[in-house]
C-alpha cells in the first residue's frame, strides 16, 4: 500500500510515517517550508492553496491512502480550504482519505462532545477547523474525520517543550487551571488513525485520550514525569486572560475506541514515566513541532 502523509515533517506526521513504515507501507510525505529526514520516504514540497501542486504529487504518487495531519494554524486559506482541495484529488484518484481535525470545533458550551455533536467554534482555527470537516464530506463523503485533542509524546510535543521552558523560566507565560482538554499520545493516535484508515468507514470519529485534565494538571503529570520542579509551573485562568477559546472541552470517544483494537491510552497512564520510545526519540534530529 502506498500512503501519502500530508504535514509529514510534523509531529504527528513524523509518527504516522514511522508506523506506516513499520506496517510495511511504502510511504511519501510533503511539507510547506522544511522537509523531515525519515530514510526511504519521498518527500514533496506542498502549498494546499496551490490546487495545480497538489494535482502533480497526487499523479506521481498513486497513493491507495492519504493521511492529512496538516497544521496551518488561523490560516483560512490552508486548514479551512487546503483540505476541500485535497478531498477533492483523493475523490479524482479514488484514495481512501483520513482527515484530521480538532477539538477546537466546540465552543465548550456542552463540555461532553460525542461524535453526533455539531460544531459551534469560538475562534477563527475553530472555524477554519470546522469548515474543512463540512467541506471534506461534501466533496468526498467517504473520507473520514478524526478529531483530536492535545497531542503529547516523546518528550517534544509543543505543549511539553512549553512546560519545560515554563519550569526553568526561559518563557514567559501560565498554565491555566480552567482549560481542560483529553490529551492523546502521539503513537496512539497515529496507530488508531493507520488502522482507522483500514476499516473502510467514514464521517465523523473522535480518537482523543480517556483523561481529562487541565492544562495546569497536564503540566504537573509532566514535570513529575521529568523531574522537573512542578512548584516552578506558574498558574492562570484562561477566562482572565486575552486568549480566546473554549474553557471546557472532553472529547467523548467511546463508540469509535469500541470499533478499534489500539488503545488510546489517558493521560494519567501515558505520562507516569517517559516512555522507553523517548530513547528512540532522542537519537532522531528533532522534528517540528506543529504539522508543516
């Protein structure tokens, strides 16, 4: 099988590379401004607001799947219109297609969010976010959507650099106590979204870890899980603070954990201790740490 990741130089798509190699895929992967160094991957340059780009690598590579763990953040024309186009070539070249989106799609009015839910987005990447979902099945209903929440692993996630520069105070910044979110590690959700990919089914699925934390909560499981001082871990509510966004947001995935064998573990259970794989993280440069 062959499968082109989308945002293969980023966190996720460094990940979902790794296992699709190690199942025996032959993988390609694109970036937008830095490509990854994984051996034996074709890697193409790819701007998704360039729909005569897309059409060339999607002719040269034939992929049977493609895999879209893209990131370009508020920007409209790339997380909101990027992944129509993209939908659009998988539907011109009959690939099967795993999108995916956030849990930046809710307002957090409801708190608990099943697959049934509706988008209601509060910021401009929700709704570029939430576009892209209703533009993706319009185009292709046999794609399928995968919404996330916060991707830890490793060690090098953004939201783990981010508590360690907090602790030695070479950032400025808080974690807040009243965001809270069901953080997912990166090798669980890239095996749940490579085996999703093999089931053949479609629409909407949540794949997000069973725990949920604040993100002050989720710094201290970290820091202990390092050795950092959590005490040094500075604290707010988001509410006081400038920065938009839902408060309150538990992605419930039961009816597709239901239909998978991976377990996605919570996050209590991932961060008890650096997992054995950070060794063989280490030896690898460092990847991005958003999807390119």
């Amino acid at each position: 099988m062959t499968t082109l990741i989308i945002g293969g130089s980023g966190f996720l798509g460094t990940e979902l590379i790794r296992q699709a190699k190690t199942a025996g895929h032959t993988t390609a992967a694109t970036y937008a401004t830095q490509r990854g160094d994984t051996a034996e991957t074709a890697w193409y340059p790819l701007d998704l607001r360039d729909a005569q780009s897309l059409d060339a690598v999607m002719t040269e590579v034939r992929p049977n799947l493609i895999l879209n763990a893209s990131s370009g953040g508020a920007d409209w024309p790339v997380t909101g219109q990027g992944p129509i186009r993209l939908a659009m070539a998988a539907a011109k070249h009959r690939s099967r297609m795993v999108h995916v989106s956030s849990d930046a799609v809710f307002s957090g009015a409801r708190v608990h969010y099943d697959e049934s839910c509706l988008p209601d987005p509060i910021t401009p990447y929700g709704a570029a976010k939430a576009a892209a979902e209703t533009g993706v099945l319009a185009v292709y209903p046999k794609a399928a959507i995968v919404r996330t929440s916060l991707i830890i692993g490793y060690g090098r996630s953004a939201h783990e650099k981010l508590i360690h520069d907090l602790a030695a105070g070479t950032r400025d910044g808080a974690l807040f106590t009243d965001d809270i979110r069901c953080p997912v590690h990166v090798a669980d959700l890239a095996a749940a979204l490579l085996e999703l990919a093999m089931h053949e089914t479609a629409g909407i699925h949540h794949i997000a870890g069973l725990d949920a934390v604040s993100r002050h909560e989720l710094g201290i499981l970290i820091a202990n899980r390092d050795g950092l001082d959590a005490s040094r871990l500075p604290t707010a509510l988001r509410a006081n603070s400038a920065h938009r966004g839902a408060l309150d947001v538990r992605l419930d995935s039961r009816a597709t954990q239901r239909a998978l064998r991976t377990t996605v573990r919570g996050v209590r259970q991932f961060a008890l201790r650096l997992p054995e794989e950070a060794g063989r993280a280490a030896l690898a440069a460092p990847a991005p740490l958003t999807g390119e």
